[in-house]
C-alpha cells in the first residue's frame, strides 16, 4: 500500500508527501526498501544510519532527522504491531462443523463457529459466536466457551471450566487439570483430594503453549481480564491472578497463590503457596518469592529482596574473593598490632 494509505490506518503523521509504496514490515536489521519499521528503544539509534527500510515509526517527540520518510505516532511499537495486522494475514478456519469432529448430547454452538477435523466435545458444552476450534482439541462436559475465543490444536478445556469472550488458548495448554492435592496417610502413602473446584478465565486473557493452569479443590482457580501468561507456566490449584497481568515463561504459583493487577512475573519466578502479591508488583526473572509482597514492590534474587539493593549486591559478588583476602590480611595486621603493644603493668 502507499504510505500515505499506512499512515492513515494507523493514524500517523508524514512528515512529507511521497509516493512510496510498502510491501511488508520488519526490524531496523532486517527492514529492505520496501518495508516500513519503528524505533521505541533509544538504544537502536545507533542502528539508523545503516537502516535500508523505506520508512520508519517513530514518536512524536523524536528529533533526529532522517534520511528515509518517518511516521510519527504516540507510540511506534503499537503502531508497528498494526502495521504487521495490515500486511500478514492469519489462515481462517472454515465457518462449519468438520464432519469427524464429535458433539456430545445439549452441545449449544452459537453463530458463525468454526470446528476443525477431530475435536470432541462432551455433553452440555456452550460455546459461544465466533469461537475457533482447532484440530484435535478436547473440551470436558458441561465447559463454556466464550464469545470469540480461540482454542489451538491440542488444547484440553476440563469439566465445567468457563472461558470468557475472545481467550486464546494456545497449542498444548491445559485448563482445568486435577490440581496437585494429596494427603500423607501414616503409613507413607497418600490420599487424593478429589478436585471439585473449576478454572474462570476472564475476557481477553490469552494462555500460551503448554502452560496448565490448575482447577480448585473447590471454588476457582481464576485469571482476570486481559491477563497474558507465557509458555510453561504452571498456576497452582485456587491461585487469583488479577487484570492486565503478565506471567512469563516458566513461572510457577504454588496452590492458593494471590496475585494483585497489572504484575509483572518475569521469567522462571517461582512464588511460595498462600502468598499475596499487591497490584504492580515486578519481580526479575529467577526470582523465588517467600512471602507476601505490598503493591508497587520491585524485587530480585532468591530470596527476592528490594531490586535495587539487589543489583548494587550483585555488583559486588565479583569483589567477594578480594575482599575476603584484605579482610585476612587487616586482620593479621591488627593482631600483630595488637601484640606489638604491653600492658604499662607488665613494664614495670
């Protein structure tokens, strides 16, 4: 498309009339004449000068001249990322019910549903307007599915989980597993807690490849609105998972596990069981969380402590050695300091 047609779609300012035409998108490496790219990090500066894109996102208070055309927007990375929407477009499932899927009995299918080749769902399943069902999925009795949603090939969706409107699911996740409940008889066995309980995902929350998030020994495991969690993440049985929240990679919480709105778990953070973690708490990545954490906490390390105190520690393990040798040394010297002196009593 022409760029004065990108601009327009993405709601950006020219800064000069021209009749480029853009064929894709790409990063300022990768970018060829014909694709557009952004810049958010000012660290990619550098980067400019060498840059072949045919025209670049930037925001609107960056104030370094460029060669190629620049479109200027409040955010560049958003921008860019509709700018991918525009020119890459996702393979659409076919708007039937393919003929080897199976339907239990009182399966209730909303309008404009899309199910693929050899999805079962059990009996009395709602599944909502425009959801997607890819191949090989399985949903439990009695499970709803919202409005919108879209579950990937492989997917498991338990009994009686809900999903609210537009969830994604990705490839292999697991929602509503038995949770992880025994209890230790005397003789070294144990008995299994049956899980009553469910898992609520609310609107817009997106589940990535292979994560399990575990149903409640009764009750509900829940995720709230527009949350994100990453591959592997594993969500102990009862845990709340706030709004807007980001889980990455490999995190783990422990069963009954609270955590507020708007938290960012960075990757592998393991958190302890029946913590509470306050809105816009950040933990680093291969944090391990041991108790609860007011809103607005920044931490790091195992145990996690104050993320700043934690980066002005860790600067200094590489000094630990010599340190300890002149710690030895001032030591032998005040005791030879030391012995060097005699009591006046002695003297006399």
């Amino acid at each position: 498309m022409q760029l004065q047609e990108l601009a327009q779609l993405v709601q950006a300012q020219v800064e000069s009339e021209c009749s480029l035409e853009i064929t894709g998108v790409a990063t300022i490496d990768e970018a060829e004449p014909g694709d557009v790219t952004f810049l958010s990090n000012p660290k990619y500066i550098a980067k400019l000068p060498t840059c072949r894109a045919g025209a670049i996102f930037v925001a609107d208070n960056f104030d370094t001249k460029l060669a190629m055309p620049t479109l200027r927007v409040k955010n560049p990375y958003l921008a860019f990322a509709q700018a991918i929407e525009l020119f890459h477009h996702k393979p659409q499932l076919a708007r039937t019910v393919h003929p080897t899927a199976v339907l239990g009995e009182g399966v209730s299918l909303g309008q404009n549903v899309a199910i693929a080749a050899y999805v079962v769902i059990g009996n009395h399943v709602q599944i909502g307007d425009d959801v997607t069902i890819h191949p090989h999925c399985a949903i439990y009795d009695q499970a709803v599915i919202g409005a919108g949603s879209t579950l990937h090939s492989h997917v498991v969706i338990r009994e009686q989980v809900r999903l609210g409107a537009r969830v994604i699911v990705q490839n292999g996740a697991i929602v509503g597993a038995d949770g992880y409940g025994f209890v230790p008889l005397a003789d070294g066995s144990f008995y299994k807690i049956l899980q009553a309980g469910t898992v609520i995902l609310e609107d817009d929350v997106e589940v990535q490849a292979n994560s399990a998030i575990d149903r409640a020994t009764v009750g509900a495991t829940e995720i709230g609105r527009g949350t994100k969690i990453d591959n592997l993440v594993q969500i102990g049985h009862g845990s709340k998972v706030g709004q807007n929240s980001l889980l990455c990679g490999q995190v783990g919480l422990a069963g009954s596990t609270q955590v507020g709105n708007q938290v960012i778990l960075a990757g592998q953070v393991g958190i302890a069981g029946h913590l509470t973690l306050g809105d816009r708490v950040v933990v680093a990545a291969q944090s391990g969380i041991t108790k609860s954490l007011p809103a607005g906490s920044q931490v790091a390390g195992y145990p996690a402590i104050d993320h700043k105190l934690w980066l002005r520690t860790s600067a200094e393990f590489k000094n630990l050695a010599t340190l300890s040798q002149r710690l030895r040394s001032l030591e032998k010297k005040l005791a030879s300091l030391s012995s060097s002196f005699t009591n006046p009593a002695d003297s006399t």
